[in-house]
C-alpha cells in the first residue's frame, strides 16, 4: 500500500485552484472547484476528492470540458428554472445552479432547478449542504457514467446516480446523507487500485457478470446496485429528475451529450419557523443517539455526523493522501505554475 503524505486543506485549494487556472479557467471558479474537491477529502470521501484533479485537466486538454462556459437560464418560470452548463467544468454549473435554486426558495419558498449539458460536479452533498445557510433543506442528483445493469440485465446502461439531502440542526453538524445508488461509489474502486488493494464482494462485477475483488476489473464491468432491485429502481428514478426532466442525457446516453442535475431548496419557513424546526430536528437525533446499542456496536451516528467529526480532525491534521496522488498533483502543478501541494 502506498505510504500517505498529509497536506494541510488550505495548500491543498491553493495548489489545485492554480493547477485549473494554468488551464484557463477564471481563478474564482477554479476555486469553486478546488473547495469542492477538497471538501470531500475532509469529510473522508477521497473518490470524490483531489484525486479526479487529472482526470479534469485531461478534459479541459482535450476540449471535453469548456473552461469558460457562458451559464445560460434557459428555462425560468418562478420556483422553476433548467440552466445550460455549456460544456463547464460541473462544480461552476452546479454552483450557479444551486445558488438560483436557493434564490428562488427565499422568494416562492422552493426552487427547483434543473441542469444540463455539465460534467461530473463532486460529491453531491457539498451542494445540497449550501441550502443551509439560508434555512433551507438540500437536495441535489446528478445522472452518473454508465456503470450498472438493470436488475436481471447485463448491458451497462445504469448509472449508479447518487443523491444527497441536507438538513439544518442545531447541532455544529448538520444532518447529510449522501449516497451512490450502488453498493460504494466507483470513485471507491480508482483509490482501491491507487492503493494496490483488493476489494470486498459484493461490490462489482466483471462485464460478464461474474464476482472479481480486482478493482481495476471491476471498474471495466458492473457496479452492483445497493439493496438489490431497490438501488436499480432508485437509480433509474434519480435519472428522471437529473436526466429526463432536465432535457440532459439520459438512460444508455439519449439526449443531450453531458451530464444532467438536479437541485431543489426548500425554505423551512414555509411550513414553520425554523427554530420550531431545528428544535425537532434535535429531538430526533437524540431519539436516535439514544437508542439501544447492538452487541458490539459502541456509538450510534447520524447522517453527517462521521463526516463532520473526519473533517474536524483533518482541519487540523492535515488531509493524509496517497503519494500516487500527491505525484501527481506535483506534476500538473509544475506544468501550471501553480503552488506544489507539499
């Protein structure tokens, strides 16, 4: 297994927001992206984190992602609205698109917005969780890469679609769940491979079908859908809202080449003050803390909480990262221009 370098999160932004400029994308947006990516390293979700920083510049490279995408509203009707990325990098897409649907729920008290024509935009709860500062409840889906089967089917033309929720508390966490409708996100399998490890069964499969615990295999077959025929119906439905409705690609890749997403904000005040709200919400985490431990079980979380307390320690520590990575950051950094990560 490769040995870890911990790099403090702040260089960390620094060298990755160089690293987008020195591809032409604005320094403020190059930071939208860098906060993203480095956000998921501190809350522990390393497939979604610095480590997609090559696969990006190779996108910007060879023209896939437009580094300066014009963010048109094309569709705007009150509460509602579908915005075209224009090719952009999905963090500066999503960002604009998240930020119209909180706009709207402060003026009608929800706001749908629909994006398409984007690429991969992160993790899903970094969007949902900016609902937040304006009392409001998050959510965010994105149609993913082809990756799963229908259940009962071998063609790959699932995505393993993730969602997330966000929901103010009073605690200093709030409550987040954030999923891929397979049994781990395919991120996952990119870091076991870095890292020269095997993994579990139950998560993949090759394109015939067939277990494999190799990731690099796995990567090239079938992610198996979480719960079964459950994740498979989930996925399928998460694609309606990114991909169907938004006018984005969709299914096997009907549509509109890209990827689609989808955001909604709802104002908690709408339906009762927000004090009220966060006071409830306490009182159900502490019906869940509460609650009768397994054997062997010595803590019960809620959601949002392991990821919390990950990114507490490593604001102070450092985010450890895998020296593959690390390399490669150094790299595209030299090439840039941009500040070393180390």
């Amino acid at each position: 297994m490769p040995t870890t370098v911990s790099i403090a999160s702040e260089r960390l932004k620094d060298c990755v927001t160089g690293i987008f400029v020195g591809q032409h994308v604005p320094e403020s947006e190059a930071r939208i992206v860098a906060d993203s990516l480095v956000e998921a390293d501190l809350r522990g979700v390393s497939s979604h984190g610095v480590v997609r920083v090559p696969t990006y510049v190779a996108g910007l490279k060879n023209g896939s992602i437009n580094p300066r995408p014009r963010l048109d509203v094309v569709v705007d009707l009150g509460p509602r609205a579908i915005v075209d990325g224009d090719d952009g990098m999905g963090q500066v897409a999503a960002d604009r698109a998240m930020r119209l649907a909180i706009e709207r729920a402060r003026e009608h008290g929800i706001g749908a917005v629909g994006l398409r024509r984007s690429r991969h935009c992160g993790a899903m709860a970094y969007w949902a969780i900016q609902a937040l500062a304006a009392d409001c409840i998050g959510f965010a889906t994105t149609n993913a890469g082809l990756n799963m089967a229908p259940t009962g089917g071998r063609d790959k033309i699932i995505g393993n679609n993730p969602l997330a929720i966000a929901v103010p508390t009073n605690r200093p966490w709030p409550m987040v769940l954030d999923m891929a409708t397979s049994v781990v996100a395919g991120g996952k399998l990119d870091v076991a491979a870095i890292r020269g490890q095997k993994i579990p069964p139950g998560w993949a499969t090759d394109l015939d079908g067939n277990p494999t615990d190799d990731p690099v295999t796995a990567r090239k077959g079938l992610l198996l859908p979480v719960g079964g025929p459950k994740g498979y119906g989930l996925a399928v439905m998460l694609d309606v809202l990114a991909g169907v409705l938004t006018g984005a690609r969709f299914g096997g890749g009907l549509g509109i080449p890209g990827s689609g997403q989808f955001f909604l904000a709802i104002q908690v005040d709408g339906f009762m003050p927000i004090a009220e709200f966060r006071d409830r919400m306490d009182q159900l985490i502490d019906q869940i803390h509460q609650s009768r431990r397994a054997p062997g079980s010595e803590r019960i979380f809620v959601q949002g909480e392991i990821e919390y307390e990950m990114a507490q320690r490593r604001i102070r520590e450092g985010i450890p990262l895998e020296e593959p990575t690390v390399d490669n950051l150094r790299r595209l950094a030299s090439e840039a221009g941009a500040p070393s990560p180390t």
